[in-house]
C-alpha cells in the first residue's frame, strides 16, 4: 500500500480528474454497458468546463461540497472525490474512483472517509450515491463500508466521529 494525501482539488488537477473519470468509468463499465451507455457516463460526468467550474465553487455551500483528490507523493492525481449535502441531514457522493492500477491499495477507503467527514461537518446523518447498474464492479467496495440498498441506489447511516 502506497500513502497518498487526500485534499481539496485545485484548478490545475481539473483535467487529470477529467482523464481519472473518464478512465475509471471506462473501465469499470466497458462490458457490462453498451459502449454507446458508456460514452454517455463519460460525456456526463467528465467535461473539463464542469470539473473546473466545480473545484472553483468556494465556500463550502453545503450543496456542494467540492473536489477531493488523492495525490502521490509525485503530485500525480490516483483517486477522487465529490459529494454535498443537498438535503437536511443527507449527504450524497457524487463520484468516487481510483485509477484502475491503484485499486485495492485503500484510496478509495481514504476519500469516502475524507468526503464522509466533511459532510458530518455539515450535519449529514445518512449517506447514499446511486451506482450505473446493480452489477456495478464497486457494490463490494460500498458494501464492506456499510451501504444497503437495491444494488443502483444505496445509502448509510453515519455514526458521529468517534471523539477522545
């Protein structure tokens, strides 16, 4: 396992978030969806302009609470995150993916606690994300952390962080 930092996303990581999205959706969905399904997640999730305008939203509005990326001690970008807290008490995860050749090392366990603290910050009790498929390669992952659900939509209770 490799340490990697695990911070707010800044403008100059917009395109590596968009090449890391796009790579990881590519991978984890090429056969399981129809090529034409899956260039459809890409051109919806990964646009550059949309990556860049988000890392630029300041201020935390509880909405949206931004980018998270993972960095090497390189400074390359492995993983990544974003969520909000759209509803009272509701936090959502938006994305969440690791390069393909880094999974399997806890970046993805690293970002969904980074990304689950910071909406507990904003007073999230429950969390959910909704998956592509119910044969999504990620349900375990979300599983071992604790997610139900019918295998597209699935959510959790937060427990309030431990304190000392």
């Amino acid at each position: 396992m490799h340490s990697v930092e695990v911070r707010p996303a800044v403008s100059a990581e917009a395109s590596a978030i968009s090449r890391l999205l796009a790579t990881a959706i590519r991978d984890s969905y090429t056969g399981l969806l129809g090529s034409t399904d899956v260039e459809r997640l890409v051109s919806r999730h990964c646009p550059l302009t949309r990556i860049n305008a988000e890392i630029g939203i300041r201020g935390g509005a509880p909405g949206w609470l931004g980018w998270l990326v993972a960095v090497d001690a390189d400074g390359t970008v492995v993983g990544t995150a974003a969520g909000g807290v759209p509803l009272a008490g509701h936090g959502e995860l938006y994305a969440l993916c690791t390069l393909p050749s880094r999974r399997h090392e806890g970046i993805g366990s690293t970002l969904l606690a980074a990304a689950t603290d910071r909406m507990r910050a904003h007073e999230a009790e429950r969390q959910s994300i909704s998956l592509p498929t119910t044969k999504d390669p990620a349900l375990p992952f979300y599983e071992r952390h604790g997610f139900t659900g019918d295998g597209t939509r699935l959510a959790r209770t937060l427990r309030p962080p431990r304190t000392p």
